[in-house]
C-alpha cells in the first residue's frame, strides 16, 4: 500500500480548489449563455438577478464536490450540528 507523501493539509487545499473550479465550470455551462444573452440586450437587473443564481448554483455544486471537514481527530465532520 502506498503512503501518501504529501501532508494532508495541500491535499485537502488542491481537492477545495478543484472542486471550486469543477462547480463553476458547471454552472457556467448553465449560466454563462444566459448571462452573455442578457448582457447582449442590456439587461442589467436580469443580469444581476441571473449571476447570484449562477453564484447559488456554484456554491450548491461547491458542497456537493469539496471534501468534508475534519475534526480533532482527523476523521471527517459533518456541516450539521448535533443536537444532543
């Protein structure tokens, strides 16, 4: 079995960044056409309305794709809290 070379903090960094760059490009392939047709007709509160559900949908495809969060000892962590 191998052994990772690489400390677990640049491993999570690189999985953030590619899953940040992985959800844009999602909801660009969605939004971007939307966004530049509107653009093109000078709508600018569409256009503003069209981009924060562009940022929505990114930061939905963000938290799907990231890696979770660890806790003290190192295993991962849900977002939620527990109600105990």
């Amino acid at each position: 079995m191998n052994t990772p070379t690489e400390p677990t903090e640049y491993r999570l960094r690189r999985r953030r960044i590619l899953a940040f760059t992985t959800a844009m490009i999602m909801s660009g392939a969605v939004f971007a056409p939307w966004l530049w047709s509107l653009y093109q007709g000078g709508s600018v509160f569409f256009l503003l309305f069209v981009a924060l559900f562009w940022l929505a949908l990114g930061r939905f495809c963000y938290q799907w794709l990231a890696p979770a969060q660890a806790n003290q000892n190192g295993r991962p962590e849900a977002a939620r809290e527990e109600d105990q």
